[in-house]
C-alpha cells in the first residue's frame, strides 16, 4: 500500500444549479469523453462496488501497518460511501455537494453544489441536519454519467428529490430532472438507499424519515438514464389501497440479479391484515412491477414490534438470497422463487442488522448490531461461522486485500479483521463517523467517509 501526502485545508468553490424549472442544463445532450483513466485506482463505481453489493475488490494487496494518508475536509457530512470514477474519489455531503477529489492527495480535483439542502426544523421528525445528499450516488459506464439525488428546499413548506447526472471528470450538470413519485409527500420521504444502474434506468429508493412520522411510503421510482419519459415506480399503495410505511431504505439500497430484476428489503407498515408487502423482500422487473415476494410468517407481529427486514438491503449468493434485519432471524431464499410468505428455505438466529453485507464465495459478513458475523450459505443453510466483538465493528463491511474491513461507529475506528476467524488484524482510529458508514477500497488504499469529510488510510 502507498502512504500518500496529507491534504491541506480545502477551500470550498460552488456552482449553483437553479431548481425548480425542470429544464437541463445547456450541453445536457452530451456525453463525455472517454477519458484516460488512471490504473492505478480500479473503479468502485456503485455501493459495495458491484450492482449485487457483493464489496468484494480482488485488486487490494495484503495490508501491513495502517496510516492516514490524508484528511480532505469538506462542506458537510458524508453518509454516502465514497466511489472511485475515472480516477476521481467521489464524495456527495449533506450540503448537496459532489466532490471530484485527487485518490493520492485529497486535494479538490472539481467541486458541484446542486441545492439548498433541508434544514431540520423543517421536517416532521429525522436526525440528519441539513439532509441533502445521503443514498450513494451511482456510476453508469455506458453513457459515463455520475447519478447522485438531491434532497431540496425550495421553499419554507416545500421540498423536492432532484435527479442529476455528473460528468465524473468536471462534475459539469449533464442534466437533471424531479424524482418525487406522483402522489407522495415529499417532506415525508428520505432518500438513504444507495442508488443503482440498471436496464438502461436509474433506481432510486425511498423510505421515512427517522422516527417513523408522516405518511411515507416505501418507493421505487426509475428513470432512464437519459432523464426522458416518464418515470416507472413501484409503491405498496398500488395493491392495498391503505398500505403506508414500509420504507425502502437500506443503505445498501436495490440489488440487481443476473436477469436484471431489482431486490428490495421493505421495512415495517401498519397493517396486520391483509398483508400489505411490507416486513418484505420484493423481486421487481426492469420497469418496476412486482413479479415475486417472501415475507416471515411472522410479518404482522414484526410490523407492530417494528422488527422487520428493512434495515439491511437483501444480498444474492448464486442461487440464493439472503435476508436480516432487526428481529434477529435471518433468512435464505431461493432467487427462482423467493417463497412468497413463510416459504424460506432456512430460518436461523443470526443477529439484527443494519446496512449491507459483503461477500467472499459463499461466505457472507453481516453487520450487526454487536459485531460483525460470518455467515457461509454454499450448502442452502445458513451457518454462522465466526463472530467478533473485538472493538464491535459494526459498520456495513467491505472486503478485500485478505481482510474484512468494518467501522465502529459508536467509535470512529476502522477495523481489518481475518476473513476466516473475524480476529482482528489491525485498526486506525479515523475520526467521527455517520450511521452506517462502509469503506471504500481502491489502489491499495482505504477510503473512509466521515462525519466533516474524507479519510484516507493507507498501509507499508
């Protein structure tokens, strides 16, 4: 690993975009170049770096001692994970600000100020103050746009989801266009869900805010990745005309199987009968319709004890898919047929989690609220194979470079851990981190999302 040279204090430049029109920007028709994309940075260009949220980099050498290579200070909190574009280490803050940052020094390659993010006091309840730019923002290699969403104020009473695509090299607006589903409450709604490409559309998640107020609704809202036609959306109202909550907000957001169909994990609703898709894991097709479910037999008694499955977004393994959230029990599924209610093909105690696991063969790592857990499921049973408490890294987990890489967050310090007993290999204390915050792996280098900015940490 390299130990690069530490930034100095950044100065933050703006270009405001203006809302509210619905119109792109002049140049909105172009694509960018291709550019020369340096080698030494292999791309991370989604959450957990692939559409499966796999978090998985075979490119990462061993690791050795641990050091910060640089801090890069910027205009607010990051609770996205950091992306590796053309070279660029990208980061969005809760100021709705995307940064184009240098991977060796930290130091501000372009800056994009998109919005007015949305002061607190504002929204019926929530935790993030201002909330602007919180799912991941997403890279689409075949028209070499950068997807980032926008929470906007664009009054004292009125709030927006704004869709832009970025050139990744200049951080230019290519374009951009309102991402609230026709007949949901804005102010009601978060953004946290990563974003993902797929099927020639963006995918965008939403759930509530923290402290479960206001009448949201658990959507997905797709639009193509030219920003023309109308939006597709998948919402619970569209089949129990009562249905609210069930929020899709996960950090690790959509994932996308092998035939290109969206999995979601939907979180607690109100209802306890009739079922409602909620407490769920939802297979959607490319333009958002519902072809699949599995719910716990159990649903109701989870929506009214808010133990559902909504906090970790479900993760693919071959043929399988498994699934963990707040209750404790796991579940693996079969892809083909996700079993509809109580059709799982094995149930084990596992652990209430919260984010996205990663993957190493058929080995899972679970973030849980305790430490992270091991989970081999090659065999169509979920087997636990290791456990650590050491330090309680809790934090969405990434793996590569012969270590599983997980923040505490209560704590702000980034563990490597053994991939094959969960000891712990090494640690650096990297600052104040946000809720589920996850690394980002690239060149050799650990890239850190924290609570003013980005931390760099590399090993000899």
């Amino acid at each position: 690993m390299r130990i690069g040279a530490r930034a100095s204090r950044l100065v933050v430049l703006s270009a405001f975009v203006l809302l509210g029109t619905g119109l792109a920007p002049a140049g909105a028709a172009s694509r960018p170049p291709a550019p020369n994309v340096p080698q030494a940075f292999p791309a991370w260009p989604t959450y957990h770096r692939t559409n499966q949220r796999t978090g998985y980099d075979p490119n990462t050498p061993a690791i050795g001692a641990l050091a910060e290579a640089w801090k890069a200070t910027l205009d607010g909190a990051v609770y996205a994970e950091l992306l590796m574009v053309h070279g660029h280490v990208i980061a969005a803050t809760e100021n709705d600000t995307v940064y184009g940052l240098d991977p060796v020094s930290g130091h501000v390659q372009w800056t994009q100020h998109l919005a007015t993010p949305v002061p607190l006091s504002q929204l019926p309840c929530g935790n993030i103050d201002p909330l602007g730019i919180t799912g991941t923002p997403a890279f689409d290699p075949v028209t070499r746009r950068l997807f980032v969403v926008a929470e906007s104020r664009i009054s004292s009473t009125s709030v927006q989801h704004w869709l832009y695509a970025l050139n990744p090299d200049t951080g230019a607006v290519l374009g951009s266009r309102q991402m609230d589903a026709p007949g949901s409450d804005a102010v009601a709604q978060q953004q946290r869900a990563a974003l993902v490409v797929a099927n020639g559309r963006v995918y965008v998640a939403y759930g509530g805010l923290a402290g479960d107020c206001s009448d949201y609704h658990g959507l997905v809202v797709a639009s193509l990745t030219d920003l023309t036609g109308s939006l597709e959306y998948y919402s619970a109202v569209n089949l129990v005309s009562s249905a609210i909550r069930g929020g899709i907000w996960a950090a690790s957001g959509p994932a996308v199987d092998q035939h290109g169909n969206i999995l979601v994990a939907v979180g607690n609703g109100r209802s306890s009968a009739p079922f409602d898709y909620s407490d769920a894991v939802l297979k959607l097709d490319a333009s958002t319709s519902l072809i699949d479910y599995f719910a716990p037999s159990e649903w109701a008694q989870d929506n009214a004890a808010d133990l559902d499955l909504g906090s970790t977004g479900p993760a693919i393994v071959g043929r399988f898919v498994y699934a963990d959230g707040k209750s404790g029990t796991a579940y693996l599924l079969k892809l083909k047929a996700l079993g509809q209610i109580g059709g799982q093909l094995d149930s084990a105690s596992v652990c209430a989690s919260f984010g996205g696991t990663a993957l190493l063969g058929t080995v899972l790592f679970v973030p849980c609220t305790d430490g992270i857990r091991a989970v081999d499921v090659g065999t169509g049973t979920i087997v636990v194979t290791w456990h650590t408490t050491q330090g309680t890294a809790t934090g969405p987990p990434v793996v590569g470079g012969g270590a599983v890489w997980s923040l505490a967050i209560s704590t702000g310090i980034l563990y490597a851990l053994n991939p094959s007993t969960g000891t712990v290999i090494t640690s650096i204390s990297v600052g104040s981190v946000e809720h589920f915050a996850t690394p980002m792996l690239s060149g050799g280098d650990v890239f850190v999302p924290v609570s003013d900015g980005v931390v760099a940490v590399s090993g000899a």
